[in-house]
C-alpha cells in the first residue's frame, strides 16, 4: 500500500495557522501594534481604511530591522523574543509564538518598509500570499511601517464571513484602546477612512484613560492602589452611581497585558456588593503586577486567557483592596448611629506628629474664696416682678353685650346644588384591577383578561415609535438648557449613524462631536432624567452593528426605546393608566404579542372557573 501522509507546503500550513491567529481585522491591529511596542517604540499610528477589509498599516519610530531580520520575520515560528523553552515563564514582551507575521503574510498583501538607526538605508519588502516579490534597499526614516491590505484576499468564505464596517471597525477600536491604555508612556495616533479618531499624547495612566473615553471620566474614577509579596495593584474602579447595565468599561492588564478573567470579575463584583442595583455593572481599570514565572500565557494565540499560580489569593487581595478604596473615599456608605463623627481621622493625617495640647491656668482663681454674688444678671429685663397693669388697660371701653351662641347663625354647611336628580346619578365600577402591582385584570363579557402591563406598554410604545419614524414626526420638546452628554469614540459614530432616525422620535442634537453631545430636544413621553440612561442602552442594543436597510433599523431603534420606557413590573398604575393601558393595547395592530414576540394578555373563560369549582 503507497504511502499517503505528506508534510504540507509551507503556505499551505500558513493559511490553517492564519484561522486561528487572524480570525478579523482587529487581529492584525493588535498583533501590530504589540509588535510596535516591543521593539520600544515611542510613537505608534495606526491608519485603517473600509474597518480594515482594504487597509490596517502601523507606523512606528522603532529600533527597526536588519536585512537579514526583515526577511526571517516571516517565517514561521521565527521570533526574537525567547531561546529557549524556559524563557517561556520569563516573558516580558507581548509576542513570542513567531506566527503572527507568517500568517497574516499568507492572507493578504504586505508591504514593509524598516531601517535600524544606526544604517543609511532601509529595507522594503513586498510579499502576496506568502510569496515575496521583491526585497529591495530603500530610504527610509528609523522604525517600521507595516500595510497589509485586501486581508483575506485569497479565501473567499473567511472574507464572506466579516461583519458589516461598523461591527468591525468597533472591534478594531476596542483592541486599540487595550493596547494603548497598557502603554501610556507611548504616543498613540489612530485615523479611519481619513479622519483622525484618537491623538493620546505620552502621559500618565489617569490621563490616558480620560483621553480614550471621555472628559466626565475623570471624576467617576476612584483610585486602587495595593502591594504584597503575591501581587502589585494600580488602577482606578469607578463609582456605584456611575454604573452600567454593559461591560464596555472593564478592563484587566496583567503584566502590560489585557486579559479576561471571570474569575477576577468576581472578585471585582463581590467587592461592590450592597452597593450597585440589580444587572449594573462597575467600570474597573485594574492593573497586575506578578512574577513572571507564576502565569502560564500560552494557553490560546490571542493570549487573553492566564493561568495562575494562587488564584485564589490573588482574588482575595484584589477583592480587599477594591473593598478598601471604595471605603477609603467614603464611597461606600457607613450607616452607624453612635459613631461620633468627632473622632474621624482624616486619612492625610497618617504619618503626622501630633500636637501637644496648650493649657490655661488662671492664676487668679481661689476655690476657698466665698462666693459673691454676681450682679451682672441683675436687671430690669430679667426682674421677677411682671406688671400685670398693662393687659388689663386693654379691655377698658369695650361694650360687655352677651349674646346667646346658639342664636348664631354660622355659614358652616355647604349647599351644592345637582343638575342630576340622586336616583339619575348611575354608580361607576371599576373595570381594571392590578395584582402584584404587575397584572392588570379586566372583565370581559366571556370571562376575564389578564394583561402583562410590562408587555402591553411595549407593543404601545413600539406601535408609536415606528409611526413617529415612518409616516410623521414626532415632537419635540425644548430643552431651556441642553444636556451635555459624553459617550466613548465607539458610541459616537453610532450615533452619527442614527442621528435621523433619533430625529424623527423628537431627539434634537445640536453637535456631536469631541466627547460631548449637545441635547437640545427631546420627545414628549420621555423625562429629562432619562435621556442619558434610554440613549446609553440604544446604543447597547445597536453595539453589534446597525442594520443597513431603514426598516431593520427603525425596528431596532423602536424596540431598544420601548423597551427601555415601557412601565416596569412593579411599577403601580392608578386606574385612569390602567385603563388607558388597556385602551392603547387594543388600538395597536398587533395587540397579541409584544415587539418581542412574547404573549401580551390571556384570557379565561367562566367555563373554565366554573370547572375549577366543580366538585
């Protein structure tokens, strides 16, 4: 029998070894810029055009590469990072497989461009599909540029695969932003199709995160700071009342690494507890520093996931520390009645020398001495003595005529007259009944109907959306001062994006640009304090992308806002919004389900009561 088990070309193995390392644009940013930070880059631009389908292409101001290293770095498992398998628990750089390169190289068209300091000339290489076609000396400034364009070129079903622009220049933004928060001494510059997104200047890591999201950042942020033998802690967690129902704003760096650990985010969760409402989530930027040797980062070529040696000490010092900077700002509240507030020591005051206390003798003061008695409280305005004269004066003159009280007439009774007669005047039952402040019951001539009022104001609310949308505006009331709203980078291109459709509803912004958005208008049935909430989880539910065509993403937009204002379960209705509940549900189109196809009322009729109480 011939032998059928062959080594694969080398291409060949780059493509399969590319499904794993490169799954989206993104990868190649973040495989990129890691690079660019190993070689001690101080200033890194990151230009991308079409989310990355057409071009990602870093730029830095590097150590740069040889002749020789320009054209090995695109082999496989070529990398000048480790020697040896023991430098595996040393790891001090981001990359150390040696695959990135070599597969990213396989996919698409690269062209780099890189010269050492210390040499005249550069290199430039042009490779296509692991193919080189051509090396050649050139001059350049010190650094490397990286241009990988048409990624996914040459495998049609992976290209076929990547979502919409948005979705994908979003998670573009996010490895970004990983990237440059774990390096703030590092000047970052990020341009899309033209327009430059981020300029984050070298600076401290405070700084750097209110750079990235926004200028109101600054004040939710309360600092952590912890160090033992296990583990060195930095960062900053957020306040209770600045919390989230997303997780967009949780970040852990372990090393100069971003990492995900659910594990850890309990820690951070249980740190919280007491403090935050069901389903909100804390923004946390928390920073570990560990030994090397005591993580295990090649577990996954994304090397997001670590493994470490105590997790279970090191979920205990980062639950206490959170714990204690939360009560070292007097975030978390302190509820005892016989605390003497008196004895609160401020915490600046740690390390000071105390004061001795000054004494005052009265060198004049003799306890044998009798005592005299003080004639400084004696006078006329504290004499014992009251005139009593003077109110008598006040009823001289007056005429001493007595009348019976009960002659008097008082005006006490109200008359009021009725246009109706009493027995004309019909009694009016109540129609609607609510149970557990969640159901509203109301008679029908069959039986009963039990409403869902959650449910029902739903389909009502997303009925009026889409007609506010689609056939007229909806209006609009005037703000006389405007909300100033932040939102992160990610946040403002989708509202950019739905800027119309928010229109329509009655939303009027009058800029949209830096971090702010100027809210000048809003919709009648929505309340001033409700704006930020209602546009933060729409842009929560929309995070996966808009849909292209406007019915989709009227639909969208009208199911997040309903979804958002309808009445919560729990909420008590008096009887005029039960009624007017019932009414509005039944004048929809589609009155069975909600806008998420889940049952709106039921109905039962007196033939099934009647068998329940059958014997």
């Amino acid at each position: 029998m011939s032998n059928v088990i062959q080594l694969l070309p080398d291409h060949v193995a780059n493509q399969i070894a590319a499904g794993e390392v490169v799954q989206r644009p993104a990868s190649v940013v973040k495989e990129l810029l890691e690079n660019a930070v190993d070689a001690k880059a101080t200033d890194v631009k990151l230009i991308v055009k079409d989310a990355g389908k057409a071009l990602v292409q870093v730029i830095d101001n590097g150590v740069g590469m040889g002749i020789i290293d320009a054209r090995l770095c695109f082999e496989r498992h070529a990398t000048s990072k480790i020697r040896h398998a023991e430098d595996l628990f040393a790891i001090h750089t981001k990359g150390f497989r040696g695959e990135a390169l070599a597969s990213i190289a396989a996919i698409a068209h690269v062209e780099m461009k890189t010269k050492q300091d210390q040499q005249e000339l550069g290199t430039h290489i042009i490779i296509e599909g692991s193919r080189f076609i051509s090396q050649e000396p050139a001059v350049l400034p010190k650094g490397t540029s990286f241009a990988v364009k048409n990624l996914f070129y040459n495998i049609p079903a992976r290209r076929n695969f990547l979502k919409s622009e948005t979705v994908e220049h979003r998670h573009i933004v996010d490895e970004f932003q990983r990237v440059a928060m774990a390096h703030p001494l590092v000047h970052f510059t990020m341009i899309h199709n033209g327009s430059e997104l981020f300029n984050l200047p070298a600076s401290n890591l405070r700084q750097r995160i209110v750079g990235i999201f926004s200028g109101k950042t600054n004040e939710k942020l309360v600092p952590i700071s912890e160090e033992t033998e296990l583990v060195r802690i930095q960062g900053f967690v957020s306040k209770p009342e600045f919390a989230k129902k997303n997780r967009g704003e949780q970040f852990f760096f372990v090393n100069n690494r971003f990492i995900k650990s659910g594990y850890l985010h309990h820690a951070i969760m249980s740190a919280y507890e007491g403090l935050l409402k069901d389903g909100m989530q804390p923004a946390y930027f928390i920073y570990l520093d560990v030994p090397p040797n005591t993580i295990d980062i090649n577990i996954h070529p994304t090397k997001t996931e670590i493994k470490f040696d105590d997790e279970h000490a090191l979920y205990a010092i980062l639950r206490a520390s959170v714990k204690h900077s939360l009560g070292q700002f007097n975030v978390a509240p302190v509820l005892d009645f016989d605390r003497d507030p008196n004895l609160d020591t401020p915490y600046q005051y740690k390390g000071t020398d105390a004061a001795f206390p000054t004494i005052q003798v009265d060198s004049k003061f003799n306890p044998f001495a009798e005592e005299q008695p003080s004639k400084s409280y004696r006078s006329t305005s504290f004499s014992n003595k009251v005139d009593t004269s003077t109110w008598e004066s006040l009823y001289v003159g007056l005429k001493n005529d007595s009348q019976e009280v009960e002659t008097i007439e008082f005006e006490a009774d109200t008359i009021t007259s009725s246009l109706f007669n009493d027995n004309e005047i019909e009694e009016v039952n109540s129609s609607t009944y609510q149970i557990h402040r969640k159901y509203i019951v109301s008679p029908i001539k069959s039986g009963m109907m039990i409403i869902d009022q959650h449910r029902a104001h739903q389909r009502i609310l997303y009925e009026q959306y889409l007609t506010n949308m689609t056939v007229h505006h909806a209006a609009s009331q005037q703000l006389l001062f405007p909300l100033e709203l932040y939102f992160s980078a990610n946040e403002r291109v989708l509202l950019v994006e739905l800027q119309d459709t928010l229109h329509a509803m009655g939303f009027v912004f009058d800029t949209v640009q830096n971090n702010a958005v100027v809210v000048s208008g809003i919709p009648v049935t929505i309340t001033e304090s409700q704006v930020s909430a209602v546009l933060e989880e729409l842009l929560r539910d929309l995070q996966d992308g808009i849909p292209e065509n406007s019915y989709s993403q009227n639909d969208s937009v009208a199911k997040s806002m309903a979804r958002s204002l309808a009445v919560r379960t729990g909420a008590y209705l008096n009887q005029k919004e039960q009624e007017n509940i019932v009414n509005g549900l039944f004048a929809c189109k589609e009155p069975d389900v909600s806008p998420f196809q889940k049952p709106t009322f039921i109905t039962i009729n007196v033939e099934d009561i009647d068998k329940k109480f059958a014997i």
